[in-house]
C-alpha cells in the first residue's frame, strides 16, 4: 500500500486547508455550542461561499467545505463580526478545546472550560494538533476521543488530571484543574515533547503522577430526543447547509451543540425527524465510519461514501471505509477495515484501523459488497440517548 502524507496541523478559519473540493475552514465554537442565529448564519455561509456542504469533526468543531480564495476571505471576516473567530490567529490556533458535550451552565464543565479559555495566553507554543479536554460531567463521556491534557471525573468521585497515554492521573483540589492542565502543557514542552501526548514517554513529573482511574464511561449517545432537546445524526459526519437550517428552525429551537460522534443536538427542539438527519438510532449508518474519499481528499485512493452506504445494512458489528491509510475518519479500530488501495482496491481488516495488515486478498468494491451481502446482518443494540 502506498503511503499517505500527514499534514502535523489542522486547519482553521485563519489557516484553510487545500481539499480537492477545494479549502475547507474549519469553525470552533466555543464549548462546541452556537446559539440558533449564529448556526443559521454559520449555514448561509456555507452555501454564500462554499459548496453548501458542513463536516462535523471528531473535534466538535464545523467545517465549511469548497471555499475558493475569494470566498475564505469573505467568510473569515463574516465569522470575526459575529464573534465566531479569534481576531488574533495565535489565539485561534491555540483554542483546541472538546468539552463534554452535555454540559451545564455552571457545571464542573462549564466552569474549568471558562476559566482555560480565559487562561490560553499562559499557554506555550504546543504543537498544532495538541489539544485540552475537560470531561467533568457525572461519568466521562470522552475516554475514546484524542486529546493530550485532560480533566476527567474520576472513580472516587472527584476530578482527576491526567496525560493522553496514561492510564491514570492525579487528584485535583476544586479550582486548580486550570492551573494542571498549564502546568502539564508546560512540562510537555520542556521536557521534549513533539506532536502528541500519548507519543511522548518522558516520566511524568510526580504532582502529575497519580494512582486515580477515570470513572466508568457514561451511555452512548444516540439519534432522538433527550433531555437537552433533539440529538440527529449527521450521516458520516456531513450535512447540507439547507437540512441543518431546517432542523434549526424547528419548533422551540434554540441553540445548535455539536459533539466528536457526528451528532448534533438542536437545543430545545421537540422529537420531529429531519429529512437528511439520521433520527432513529437502529440506523445502521451509526455503525459505519468513511472518510470523505476521492475526490474529495487529494490523498486518498478510491471514493469510500456511496461504497460504506451500501454496505451499512450488511454490517456485523462496526465498519470503517478509509481512502487511505491515514485513517481520518477513525483512527480505532472497527469490526472490518476496509483501507483504499493505489490500485483502486481494497485491503480488508478484522478488528484493526486503517493500513492494518489484510486479513485476505484486495478486494474490488463489488467484491467487498458481495462478500458483506452474503452473511447476515446484526441487529444493533440498544442504548439510551444520553
């Protein structure tokens, strides 16, 4: 398999990254919420200056898609008006922050998030992809999502400080969870660190090293309504602008949260299904995963969406369709990997992630769609919304 070649940085609406539908700027609202008004503008730009498609990151953070030079200009400074981008780039780079999603005002989330995003000048310079999670809520909800400095209830109830990479971390009195989470970063860079926390095997220093496990990880999520409003799905984590408007501007709508699981959830809104959304969660699609796939990524090899669709309703278990061996989509393993080819095959995995060894020959996409369509399909179980 050929290789892939990794960026090392993300983009942002000051920093757009080259896709081969064009640059795609990445928005990160802040604690991964906008109120109904900005989400809706967030829509018309999409289709004013881009392709009318919006990706929902693993970051909880939107990306308009197709943007032309013209366009990622007009877009940015309509973003700095509505206060949706850091007028100072460093800043906006430096705001890599996943809340739990289900925060509330003045919750253990809320506050630490608050107080980092108050605190980000005391930062140092971090590589690009390095970001913070704060997952304070009752029971974490992000154990399975990438981040390097995180803030996590732990199995004795309080809050706990701990690096990517680590199984355990380190009791934080109430109110000095900020204050670690600086400390930590700090000592990351001193100490050598390049790229990502859980690469870097330097021994922690001993205020950072603890003895605590992150309690037990709280229920999926999952399409329908909860308490906070209407959880959808964004199928692969993309959405035309026009169908999240439509879920925006249903009765009682208030704010749109975007969480790392390609589900958004329309604040206030009743249970009515969204054309376009996935609302029932015995969707097979929420056990499927695929990169956007060519064209649409200059790297990868084959297209993945109309394929990964196909087979949705033949799955066993979880299946991931990569373009390529760089594994964007999800880079843990799933049930059955198939991972684009630079011949336009495919190579097939059981229980791996992307560029794993195959398991049997390459595979032509109707060969993979006659192989899954001949054995059973699993029935997906159950698990509550929030």
């Amino acid at each position: 398999m050929s290789g892939f070649r990794v960026a090392g940085w993300c983009p942002d609406a000051w920093r757009p990254m080259a896709a081969g539908d064009g640059l795609l700027l990445r928005i990160k609202p802040r604690l991964a919420r906008l109120s109904r008004d900005a989400a809706q503008a967030v829509c018309a730009l999409a289709v004013q200056h881009g392709n009318g498609l919006i990706d929902v990151s693993r970051r909880g953070n939107l990306q308009l898609r197709g943007l032309d030079h013209a366009g990622w200009q007009a877009a940015l400074a309509e973003l700095l008006a509505l206060g949706l981008v850091d007028a100072d780039p460093l800043a906006e780079a430096r705001r890599n922050l996943l809340v739990a999603p289900g925060w509330r005002d003045g919750d253990d989330t809320h506050r630490i998030a608050m107080a980092l995003l108050a605190r980000l000048n005391e930062l140092p310079v971090l590589p690009a992809k390095a970001g913070f999670v704060i997952d304070a809520g009752s029971h974490p909800q992000l154990l399975a999502e990438p981040g390097d400095f995180r803030v996590e209830r732990g199995r004795h109830g309080g809050l706990i400080l701990r690096a990517a990479g680590r199984a355990h971390g380190v009791a934080l009195a109430p109110g000095a969870e900020v204050d670690g989470l600086i400390a930590l970063a700090r000592w990351f860079v001193q100490s050598g660190g390049q790229g990502r926390m859980a690469r870097h095997h330097a021994p922690l220093p001993a205020w950072a090293a603890g003895q605590d496990l992150p309690a037990a990880l709280a229920p999926a999520w999952r399409p329908g309504p909860c308490a906070l409003g209407m959880v959808h799905g964004a199928p692969f984590g993309r959405v035309a602008a026009p169908v999240l408007d439509a879920a925006l501007v249903e009765p009682g709508a208030q704010a749109l949260r975007i969480t790392p699981w390609r589900l958004l959830v329309v604040e206030g809104a009743g249970g009515d299904a969204v054309p376009g959304l996935i609302d029932d969660p015995a969707d097979p699609l929420l056990r499927v995963e695929a990169c956007p796939g060519a064209p649409a990524c200059p790297q990868a090899h084959v297209p993945t969406r109309d394929l990964a669709i196909a087979l949705a309703p033949h799955v066993r278990g979880t299946l991931h369709v990569s373009g390529c061996a760089k594994g964007c989509a999800c880079t843990s393993a799933t049930t059955h990997t198939l991972t684009g080819r630079a011949d336009g095959q495919f190579d097939l995995a059981r229980d791996a992630a992307p560029g794993a060894p195959p398991c049997q020959a390459p595979l032509t996409a109707q060969q993979a769609l006659d192989q899954f369509a001949s054995c059973p399909s699993a029935e997906l179980p159950d698990a509550p919304c929030l």
